[in-house]
C-alpha cells in the first residue's frame, strides 16, 4: 500500500492552558478527498490550524510526502506543497478578484491554462474579475478563497467548512467545484458540517469527538450506515437532503 502524502500520528495540541487534540491519529491518501467531521468544538479546526503550522503539535509526529514537518513553520509548510483555506476565507475585500488572484500566486504570475481551469470552476469569478472582491457575495468569496489556494499547484488542500452559511443553490455549486477538483487528481482534507455534501464527496472520512478519532473508514460506509451517522454525529443524512 502507498504511503499517504499526509500522517499524523499522536498528535497533541496546546493552547495556553486547553489541551484540545489528544493523540490525534489519521492519514489522507494522495489522489482523494478526506472528509473531517465532528460536532463544533471537537477540534476539526484546531487540526488543520496544526498541520499549517499556525498552532504547533505539543507533542506527536506530522509527516507530509515522508517527511516530518511537526516543527515547521507555516510558510515552510506552505512552500512544500500544501493550501489552506481557513473559516474566515482569508480573502481582500478591497482589492479586485484580479489582484486577490494575483497576490496568492507567489512564484509569478497565474498560467494562461490554470487560470482558465480556475474561473471554469468559478464561473462567478470571471464576471466580477476587476471588482472588489467585498462586493461578491458569501459564496462567491467562498469561491475566491479556495481560487487563491489553487493559483498555484498544491500538494494537499485543507479546506475549513467551505459550505458554511450558504444557500442551497450556492451549495450544490460548491459541491460540483469540488467534483471538479478531485476529477483533476487534487488532495484534499476538508471539514465540513453539511452533511449532505460530505457524502456527496468523501472518499474516505475522520470522524472527531473531544479532540480524538473516534471513526476512520470509507465515506461511503457511514453514507449507508444511519445507526453509525447517529451515534457518531448525532444526525442522519436524511436529514439534510
């Protein structure tokens, strides 16, 4: 078997005086898309915040392509490969769709075909190209958010709660953007609480309580499994179609 493009392996995490991941253990296979759920505050956005970096592991091993990056610092990280598109979406209300694009493509400027790859997914973002991007909607910032992830080739995606707030028809968008990504081979760990678009597009899933793992599998099992979706989630997807 491969070895995943990402391991952790006994992770903890400290901040100040919370303890909030206890030996946190999974890996994300190079190639698919990982969902990570849980209930709010299980510690979903702390584990991505960890792996960048922005919040170092107190103890326990991350390893990115073979290599250990537990110590590393963000930038380091992010030079080896991996995006990261936080909760708050990160994004330049001021400065235009254009400039946002430009700014996250640090080697140079975006290539003629990546670009054209980037607003097929993001239709929205080609028609609001030279406007502010505070003038986009929720989701069309959503989109900009993991458009300026994807300005340059990544390695790994980390992805927090992209559907969040979002109408329906802003929803189902999303979910083909994200269909799209992985049709084109990209890594991706994602958090997510919409349930509906996390069995929509997990290959694989991590579920978190408390700050540990307490489910690892196929997405499609938990997709299946209604007892399995309420004991660990308290929900079922029926819910949320």
């Amino acid at each position: 078997m491969a070895e995943p493009l990402l391991q952790l392996s006994g992770v903890h995490t400290h901040i100040g005086p919370y303890h909030i991941l206890h030996g946190v253990d999974f890996a994300v296979p190079a190639g698919q898309l990982t969902m990570l759920l849980g209930r709010n505050g299980a510690g979903k956005t702390t584990t991505l915040r960890t792996i960048m970096g922005l919040w170092q592991a107190s103890s326990g091993a991350i390893r990115f392509d073979g290599k250990d990056i537990t110590k590393n610092s963000t930038p380091d990280i992010a030079r080896a490969g991996i995006g990261y598109v936080p909760e708050s979406m990160g994004i330049f209300t001021d400065l235009t769709v254009r400039e946002n694009i430009v700014l996250a493509a640090r080697s140079g400027p975006v290539d003629s075909a990546r670009l054209d790859w980037m607003l097929g997914l993001f239709p929205a973002l080609k028609r609001f190209w030279n406007l502010p991007a505070g003038n986009l909607s929720g989701g069309q910032k959503q989109m900009l958010a993991i458009a300026r992830a994807i300005a340059e080739a990544r390695r790994l995606l980390l992805i927090d709660e992209p559907t969040k707030g979002l109408a329906p028809v802003m929803v189902r968008n999303m979910i083909e953007a994200f269909k799209a990504l992985k049709a084109a081979g990209e890594t991706i760990l994602l958090v997510e609480q919409n349930f509906y678009a996390a069995s929509a597009l997990g290959d694989n899933v991590v579920v978190m309580d408390d700050g540990r793992i307490v489910h690892s599998g196929a997405m499609s099992e938990l997709v299946t499994d209604k007892n399995l979706q309420q004991r660990l989630l308290g929900l079922s997807l029926d819910a949320h179609q």
